[in-house]
C-alpha cells in the first residue's frame, strides 16, 4: 500500500476541513434556496441556476431556484428578509432592488432591502448608448451636439421606470444639462425597437439585447456606459472617455442574505460562487450572456451598495422619480 508523504497528508487534511468547514457555515435542515427577482429565462434567473451546481456540491445540499419576480423586485426581496439568517435562503436581483429602490420608493420592502446583508456581486453589464441609423451622428459628443441643437424634439428609449438604463439616461441629462426626452418601454427589446424603427433617436440597453438590431444596421452604438470598455464591446469607447469624465453605470448581478447572516457564512457562500465564477464553461456561459464574472466580498459588495445607494439616490431627487404610495 502506497503511502501518503507529509506534503499530501497536509493537502487532504486541508481539503477535508475545507468541505468540513463550508458545510458547517450553514444551520438548519432542508434545501437552500435561492430566491430570485425575476422570471424563469431571465438573466438573473439564468446566472442563479449556474451557481447552483456548485453551491450544491460545496454545501451537501439540494438547490432550489425559486423564482418570484414582481413588485420591482420587493417580492422576491420581502421573501429573503423574513427568512432565518442561517445561509439558507438567499436573494439573486439586479442590483437596483438593492440601491436604487429604497429611493424610488420610500415604503415596504423597496425601503427594508436595506436590512438586507450583502455576499457578492455575481457578474456585471454594460449599456450601450446606440443612435438610428437614420440619425447623422457617428459618436457621443456629436449625438450631445445634436440635442443641444434640436431641444426638446429628441428622444431616448429605455426601460421602465427606475430601471438602469432609465437612470444611465437621466444621469446623462444631469451631467449635460440638455433638454430630451426619456421615453420609458416595457422592456429592452421594446426599447431597441423603438429606436430601429424611428420612434425614437436613440436607446440605452444593454449590447446583448441590442445586438441583433445593431448588426442589421438598424442601431449604430456609439459608446458604453461602464467605467471600463465592455467585455462585449473592446472597440466602443466609454461615455467618460467621449467627453463625460467620471459618468459610469453598468448592471450587475447581486446575492444577498437576510440580516444577522454571519460573516463567516457569508464568506463561505461567497467562496463557493468564485468556485463557480471559475469554470470556464460557466464564464463562457456568462460571456454569451455579455455578463463578466466578478465574484466580490462580502464587505467591497457592501461598500459598492453603499456608494451606489448615494450616487442613484441623488439621481433619483434631482429627476423627480420618486414613486408615490
């Protein structure tokens, strides 16, 4: 019989107390379930069911996606916040549930997110700013130069209230001071559509919902709306590098946990889905998604909620968006 030498007794030992470990992080019995804010196809849906394999095997537990979207996603949320903080119930959302709503609505489970414990940012996206093809402008300071030119005759498509691309389109009226217009859709491909077919003169979406529409030659993009270049779009520059020093926006893919949810929990959660962000079929995955794998910790998801909740929150009172109850 072989022998194990002291270097790879060490290896299973620490192996052995790293699986130990992750299965202890969480009390209780039964499945651990990740609740999701939105419909079953969607991206948040899709990126909660390519974790799950891997929390599954790290935690020696089923996995259920529970989808409940609504509400803006306080469905989904008020679920999670009345749910034991032992790990086992979780919150998969855009990231505006967590950071935009408690300033659009000001009552319920919009304002209790805030109660919420961040784990990670999953993965994040970029919009692109995208013109007609009919329109005569071929970058970002020629579409502003156009507004400026034509006030209050041009519109921009995006999604519905609140929403992301919303925001990117109000904080760009804020940074510029130009007189558009913020035509709201249900939905990105409406919103795409709205734009191809001379609705309206320009869109923000995200590339992966616009791509069909940009390689028919109905979409010109014309820059992105992330502090970096977008995965999906190397040769667009940045709104900031066009001109708009310091505007960034981009979506992204938030997991929380109900308040009082340990750290070292947490943490072990966390582990796991960087586990998960590291297999190449899943990042292909993600990458076909326009999504980058990010995998942040607990306490830098923390901090990037709390400056986000500031910057959009500001947005969200100069625009006059919040929602009355």
């Amino acid at each position: 019989m072989n022998k194990l030498t002291s270097a790879g007794l060490a290896w299973a030992v620490a192996a052995l107390l790293a699986v130990t470990g992750a299965a202890h992080a969480q009390s209780g019995e039964g499945p651990m379930r990740l609740v999701v804010s939105s419909a079953a196809g969607t991206a948040p849906d899709i990126i909660a069911r390519l974790i799950s394999a891997r929390l599954s095997e790290t935690f020696k537990r089923t996995v259920i996606v529970d989808n409940k979207a609504g509400a803006n996603g306080g469905i989904a949320a008020a679920d999670v916040l009345r749910a034991e903080p032992n790990g086992l119930t979780l919150l998969v959302t855009p990231a505006g549930t967590l950071t935009a709503n408690p300033h659009l609505y000001r009552e319920g489970a919009a304002t209790a997110v805030t109660e919420l414990t961040p784990i990670t940012q999953i993965a994040t996206v970029d919009f692109v700013v995208a013109v007609r093809s009919g329109l005569p402008v071929n970058t970002l300071p020629e579409l502003l130069a156009y507004i400026k030119a034509h006030p209050g005759k041009v519109n921009a498509a995006t999604t519905a209230h609140g929403s992301f691309p919303h925001l990117a389109a109000e904080m760009l009226k804020q940074r510029t001071g130009l007189d558009f217009t913020i035509v709201k859709n249900n939905g990105g491909a409406a919103a795409g559509s709205a734009a191809a077919g001379g609705h309206a003169d320009f869109v923000i979406e995200t590339s992966a919902v616009l791509e069909g529409l940009i390689q028919a030659g109905h979409l010109r993009p014309i820059a992105s709306t992330g502090a970096v270049r977008g995965l999906k779009t190397p040769d667009l520059p940045t709104v900031a590098e066009a001109g708009l020093g310091g505007y960034a926006i981009s979506g992204w893919i938030a997991l929380a946990a109900p308040k009082a949810t340990p750290l070292a929990t947490r943490e072990a959660i966390q582990r796991s889905v960087v586990d998960a962000l590291n297999d190449p079929t899943i990042r292909e995955r993600l990458e076909m998604l326009h999504f980058a794998a990010v995998a942040t910790s607990p306490n830098d998801t923390g901090e990037l909620i709390a400056r986000e909740r500031t910057q959009l929150g500001q947005v969200i009172e100069q625009a006059g968006l919040v929602v009355a109850k």
